[in-house]
C-alpha cells in the first residue's frame, strides 16, 4: 500500500512538474482537442482502427473550427510570452536575494582595476644575492651564512623552486605552492664559484643575471664565459639578462640607447651559451613605467631565434603574489646584514603577498621637484591592517591611516629628501602587518631624478 502510495505520489509530482513547465502547450491540447476532437481526421490519428468508423462528426463546421484554431493558437502566444516574462522576473528576484558581499565580488570581477587577487592565493619569495664571502657587508654573504641559509630551507619545508615556475604562479597558470622559495644572483661576481657547488649538493636551482660587458672585457672580479657556460651545463643554473654596461638606465640613458644595452646583454649571452634569457633583472633596480614597458615589449627576432622577456625583476622587497607586476617583480637582497638565521629573515621568507588594487604616485620614477610626501596603495578592505607599520629610508618618518581598504601612507619629509650621493637614487618603503601567524610585506621602491621627462607623468 505504501508503495501504491510512494508511485502515486511520485506520477503526480511529474504530472506536475510536466505541466508547470508545458502549461501552454497542455491547454493548447485542450483546446485543439475542443475544436477538433469529433473530426474523423485528428480521431484516426489517435484511435484504433476498430474505433475510427464510430467516430462522430465534428460538432462545429469547417470555417468554425478554423476561426477556433485561429483565436486559441493567439492566446497560445500571449501565454507562451508571459510565460517567459514571468520567469525572467523570477531569476531577477533569485538575483536579489543573494547577500549583498556576493553581488560585490561578482561587480569587482569585471572592474578593471580590482584583479581576481586574493590573498589566500598564497605568495613566493624570491631572494637576491650579489657576493660570496667578500668583505662588503652591504652586497656580500659569508659562507657559513650561506650553507646555514641552504640547510634551513631543507630543515624546514621550504622547496627552492626556479624562476619560470613562480613567473607561471604570477600569471595564474598554476597556483602558488606551499613555502616556496627561488634564489637568483646579480652581477656574475667570481665569487659565486664557491657557493655553486653548495647549489648542487643541495641541487637547489638558481637564476644568474649577468651584466655582459664585464664579462666580455673579462673584469677581475667577474666570471668568465667558460664558468657561465658550466652553469648552464649542471642543468641547474640559468642564465638572465641584467643589461649589458650596468648602467643607470633610467636616469642616463634614453629608450633607444637602453633597449640597444639590453639587447646586447642578450646577444652576448646567446653568442657565448646558446642559451636564449628569458628574464631580466635592472640594474640597481631603477625603472620608470617607460622602461618598464619597454622591457615588456621586446618581442623581435634576435639572432634569428624569437626573442622577448617573460619577466623582470627589481629591488623591492617584498613576496610575489598574483597582484604583482610582471615586469617589476620584487626580490629580497640578502647580505651579510640581513643574512643571519634571526627573527627577520624567517619574516621574510615566510612573509605573504598583500593583493594591491591600486596605487599612487603610479610612476616608480619621480622627481624631486614634485615633493611627494603621501603614498597610497588600495588594497582588499577585509585584510585587517590596522597594526600595519611602514618605514621609509634615510629613518624618513611614515604614519600610516587606514580606511575601507585605502592604505594612506604619510612622509614626515618628500620621497628624495636628503639624497646627497648623485648615483644613489632609490627610495625605499616598507610595510608589514602581522596577519594570521605571519607578516604582509609590501615595498615600493621609487628611482628619484631631477628635471626628467621620466618623472612627469
Ligand atoms: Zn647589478
């Protein structure tokens, strides 16, 4: 009995569903079936052919039936149509009853200043080294630094991972992984040849940028063509481009001689490896938004092989996440003062990416004369940032105000105040926030120039 009852039940839901959804075309049947039913034509379509004889004529004449038909099949419309109406009211209302930060992300997707970029995306950090136990404090690592950096990594989950793979996490082509880390060393300073074979004991991979022309003119403190060469020959090391005289080329150059210097480094690297680079790093970490494009744009034929830059690397500090620029990705230089196992360097190589939507002054070259003293950045308003800190450099005092999102970041004197050396022409600004047992790290990094055309917009 209860299963009469289960398939009773179950036949009416359809029956229901079914008319629901064809409401129209039932009554349309209906109707048709008043008009037509008695007819010996529509009877034999539907009856059996012992019944067709006793069918009985139609109780309306011909025109009748076909005025009949005429008047059903336009209500037939009007009701088809305010069939559909009535089920675009339905989903606009299904719309509205949905929460209303939901309808907020779906706006932000198509804005085009706010990425899809979400800080649980996760981050890298990729470091930047210069010298091996050379007496410079400011560019140089001891070794034991070194092997102690090496043996921490692999002591603690990180995975040292090489460059093209965090470039594809940026373009979203894969998702960061958990602790990752890429080494990448500037300047091809002899000296790297005694932390080489700690890479490969550890057969951690690495990006060297090498600066041609002292290679070429076989500089005493640079590596020869023949150690590059052995790079690329253990599989682990790349080799990238980082500009052929290490020039200033934002400041002293103008675009056509740096692409000229640029693609020199690339050629020489090409002539002497056969290895075409992919990346680049600016030397000193001085850009403009022209250079920038510039490096971005270098797609040509080169030697006869395609050539352009996946990515470019500056100075900043902070870790790569989905909101970074391609073309101005941030690294953290280590030294021999920021190179000890302490509480700053696991901030660093565990720190995560904030997603940035937007920020001013959009040039990251400016000249002095514009006396800029605020610095803002957008940023997602539900990462709560209220115990952020920012430090400029040259001990510049920053107060920093937060509202929905908008980080305002006060100077106590402009960006380039005090800037005495005319070759050092960075300014730096760092931002942390403790968040969730880590630390956000942002870093902008401003090149200032007097009187550039650089600088104007
Ligand atoms: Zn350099």
């Amino acid at each position: 009995m209860l299963i009469l009852q289960y398939v009773n039940r179950l036949f009416y839901i359809s029956y229901l569903r079914f008319y629901s959804r064809f409401k129209p075309l039932y009554l349309f049947r209906l109707i048709f079936a008043t008009c037509f039913c008695q007819d010996r034509a529509f009877g034999r379509l539907f009856s059996s052919p012992q019944n067709r004889e006793s069918l009985k004529p139609c109780l309306f004449s011909t025109p009748i039936r076909y005025k009949c038909l005429l008047f059903f099949s336009s209500f037939l419309l009007i009701s088809c149509q305010s069939t559909v109406r009535q089920n675009a009211h339905s989903v606009e209302a299904e719309i509205n009853k949905l929460p209303t930060s939901f309808k907020r992300d779906v706006s932000n997707t198509n804005s085009p200043e706010r990425r899809p970029c979400d800080i649980k995306q996760g981050s890298a950090v990729v470091l930047m080294y210069h010298k091996f136990d050379e007496p410079y404090k400011s560019t140089s690592v001891t070794m034991e630094q070194f092997i102690e950096q090496m043996e921490f990594f692999k002591n603690n989950g990180y995975k040292v991972v090489s460059l093209s793979k965090i470039v594809s996490a940026v373009k979203g082509h894969i998702p960061f992984g958990e602790k990752w880390i890429a080494i990448t060393i500037d300047d091809a300073y002899k000296s790297f040849l005694k932390a080489k074979p700690i890479l490969e004991t550890y057969q951690y991979p690495y990006t060297m940028f090498v600066n041609t022309q002292a290679v070429d003119e076989n500089y005493k403190s640079s590596m020869s063509w023949d150690d590059l060469k052995a790079i690329v020959q253990s599989g682990l090391g790349e080799l990238a481009a980082h500009s052929h005289t290490h020039g200033h080329l934002v400041q002293d150059m103008n675009s056509e001689q740096r692409t000229r210097d640029i693609l020199v480094s690339v050629e020489r690297i090409f002539q002497n490896t056969s290895t075409m680079p992919r990346f680049f790093s600016y030397p000193f970490g001085e850009v403009s938004n022209n250079l920038i494009e510039e490096v971005k744009n270098m797609n040509q034929v080169l030697l006869g092989k395609p050539f352009y830059f996946e990515a470019a690397f500056s100075t900043q500090s902070g870790p790569v996440g989905c909101s970074s620029n391609l073309f101005s990705l941030p690294r953290f230089a280590i030294n021999e003062k920021y190179g000890l196992i302490d509480d700053l360097f696991k901030i660093k190589v565990n720190s995560l990416h904030l997603p940035i939507y937007d920020y001013h002054p959009k040039n990251k070259a400016i000249c002095v004369e514009q006396q800029i003293n605020k610095v803002y950045f957008s940023t997602d308003p539900s990462i709560d940032l209220r115990n952020m800190r920012c430090y400029a450099s040259r001990g510049n005092l920053a107060s920093v105000d937060i509202s929905d999102g908008l980080v305002t970041v006060s100077l106590e004197k402009p960006l380039g105040h005090g800037l005495s050396n005319p070759n050092d022409i960075r300014e730096r600004l760092n931002c942390t926030a403790y968040y969730k047992g880590r630390y956000i790290w942002y870093g902008r990094e401003f090149t200032i120039l007097k009187n550039s055309p650089e600088c104007s917009k």
